[in-house]
C-alpha cells in the first residue's frame, strides 16, 4: 500500500509499527482520516486480521462515525469499532454473561442514594448536592481499591 497523499506526520502514525498507537489532535486536524486509513494499512500492508483489530473512542456519534468513514474506505469489514462503556460491557457480557438490566444506570445510582439518605433520615438541606457527592465518593473510593 503505498502512501503518497498524506504529510509525513500522518505517514508516520499510519505506517506505526507494531502496538497500540494512539492520537492526539485537536479538531478538524485529521485524526479520523489517520485512523481509518492506518487500519486500512494495518489490514492491507501488514496482514492484520480486521478480527483482530478494536477501535475505542469516547462517544457514540465518534465511534458511529468513525467506522462509516472506514467501511465507505474500506467496505464491511470484521474491526471492532465502539466506546470504553461499550467495549467494556461487551466483555462483562461476553465474559461473566452480564446483562444490561444487571448494571444499574447512573440515574438508579442516583435514586437509590437518594432513597437511602431519606431513609436512615440525614439532614441535609440539599438531598440532590449530598447524593452527587456521595455517588462522587463512591467512585473515588472504587477508584483507589
């Protein structure tokens, strides 16, 4: 695959060697462009099974994107395109046969908090501050174990 229309940036993040590599760009720069194309590379110049390939953004519209730009390069292919929450719950799902009922979503988080502080009767003059704090904790605690 030769690489004839890319700056010598782009080449260099395109013909990246072997392990993960990752972009950092501001918007509009290119990084989707350099990424779509590098998996090309990966499949075609390298010989990587699509199979074998994860592509992780941080939100939904970026990875929807991200894989139409691919598949309308390359066409359908086998590479896994997602978010962290997405990718992961695949593995909680594929590994321990989670569910999605069986992950509690931030707002049940949030309604149990709030639940339990009524409850076991704290005061507080304010019930929806006190449980975003205490889910905060929860998470920092989690976090550090």
């Amino acid at each position: 695959m030769e690489l004839i229309n890319y700056s010598s940036n782009q080449k260099k993040a395109i013909e990246h060697g072997a392990g993960p590599l990752m972009v950092l760009a501001g918007p509009g720069s290119g990084k989707t462009f350099v990424i779509t194309h590098r998996i090309k590379y990966l499949i075609e110049g390298s010989g990587i099974n699509p199979a074998h390939i994860l592509v992780v953004t941080f939100s939904r519209a970026a990875a929807k994107e991200m894989k139409d730009r691919f598949e309308k390069l390359q066409g359908k292919s086998h590479v896994t395109f997602g978010t962290f929450h997405s990718v992961f719950f695949s593995i909680l799902k594929t590994a321990y046969g989670f569910s999605a009922e069986q992950i509690a979503s931030d707002e049940l988080r949030y309604t149990l908090i709030k639940e339990l502080i009524k409850k076991n009767e704290i005061v507080n003059e304010d019930i929806n501050t006190l449980s975003g704090n205490l889910l905060n904790e929860i998470a920092l605690i989690k976090q550090d174990n």
